[in-house]
C-alpha cells in the first residue's frame, strides 16, 4: 500500500484547524501539520498579488488522494485551492504502517 504527502494553502489558521480537523476525523489523513504564516506571492485575475497563507502538510494513503482533494474543494473558501501531493518512497517502515493503520479506504 502506498503513501502521499500533500499540501494545501489556507487564507488562515481558522480554515487550516477546520479543514484539518475534518480530514482527520474522516479518516482521510492520518496527520495534518499546519504552519502559520506563510508569504505567498502569485498571479490571479489579470495581476501579481500577495497574501499571508497557512500551510497544510498532510500524510494518508496515495489511494485516498481524490477523497482528500474532493473534500477540499467542497469546503474550501477559495474558489481554486491548492491541494498537490506527492508519493512518498521511502521513510521509517513503522511510521509509514501507522499512516495505512489511521486511514480508511
């Protein structure tokens, strides 16, 4: 069974904790690290912007990535979020047992 790591950006740490939160208790991550504070720069409707972010970095099974990317968008207040991933081809073999064990497919 494989495992993905993925990141989202929130417009604040009250979105961050509720989309967390969610995605947890869902059982389709088995951890969310949420970083405060992020500088984001990018280009949106026609011109460079910048805002302050927070960062989401989330570990779950590679399998439930279009659940996770579902939810998001659901319950998301931007009208295109950022939700990317990546597999994870290696790590401790304990730490990516428990990521299969705390997640449901």
């Amino acid at each position: 069974m494989s495992q993905s790591m993925f990141y989202i950006t929130a417009g604040g740490m009250e979105e961050a904790e509720k989309l967390a939160k969610m995605l947890v208790e869902a059982r389709l991550a088995a951890c969310i690290n949420i970083i405060p504070r992020m500088k984001s720069f990018f280009y949106w409707e026609g011109k460079a912007q910048n805002e302050e972010e927070v960062v989401m970095v989330g570990k779950t099974r590679t399998a439930l990535l279009e659940k996770v990317v579902e939810q998001v968008r659901k319950n998301h207040s931007y009208d295109l979020p950022c939700v990317v991933s990546w597999n994870l081809d290696g790590g401790n073999p304990a730490f990516l047992d428990w990521i299969n064990e705390e997640t449901k497919g």
